[in-house]
C-alpha cells in the first residue's frame, strides 16, 4: 500500500497484522518485539505474529507513511516504531468500518449487544 494509496483509500480494509500492529502503537512507540507481545496480550494469544511478519509489515507500513522509525533502545539494537499522522486517520477510520459492520451483525442478530 503506497502512502498516495493510503490517502486516498483511507477506508479500505486493513489487514488484520497491519490492524493489531496500529492498535498496539495507538498507546505510544515501541520496538518489534513489544509490539509482537501487546498484540498478543490484547488478543488473549488469539493472534500470534512472528518476526517476519512484524517487520516485513512494518517496512510496508513505513513505506506506506503509516508508521516512521522513531529512534531506538537497547544500545541501538531495538528500533522504536511510532504511528504517522496517516497511520492514525487509518486506524480511526479502519476502526469506524469494523464498528459498523458488528452494528450490522448486531441488527441481524449474529453478534449479543454486549460482548
């Protein structure tokens, strides 16, 4: 996804790495293997990245103006990821999208009011 993409699509569904990926980075930087852990956490162990998912999607993602190296830790060894501006007009938007399709589910009653 080019970042010219992105702009312009910003509705267009994301997928579920590069998702969990924006959420875990929604709460501030962090390196590829925190963001592998906080994604992990927040699914219960549902959702399992291994590193090459992580940083391959992060590379696409950074090419595509979502998220920006921010520094680093660890003595450098550790590079800190941090959401753009894109990346957040994506996320707020990606998450509206999924609101309203479980708004959907909810009226056809396949998904409980409260979860």
């Amino acid at each position: 996804m080019s970042a010219k993409k992105a702009q312009n699509n910003d509705h267009a569904p994301l997928t579920p790495a590069v998702f969990h990926i924006l959420l875990a980075l929604a709460d501030g930087k962090l390196h590829g293997y925190a963001i592998m852990r906080a994604v992990e956490n927040a699914t219960s162990s549902a959702m399992k990245m291994g590193p090459g998912t992580i940083y391959g999607s992060l590379q696409r993602m950074e090419d595509a103006g979502l998220v920006e190296e921010c520094g680093s830790v660890a003595n450098g060894k550790r590079r800190l990821y941090g959401m753009t501006r894109l990346g957040r007009k994506t996320l707020v938007a990606e998450s509206a999208r999924l609101a309203r399709l479980a708004e959907m589910a909810r009226a056809k009653g396949l998904v409980p009011r409260e979860i």
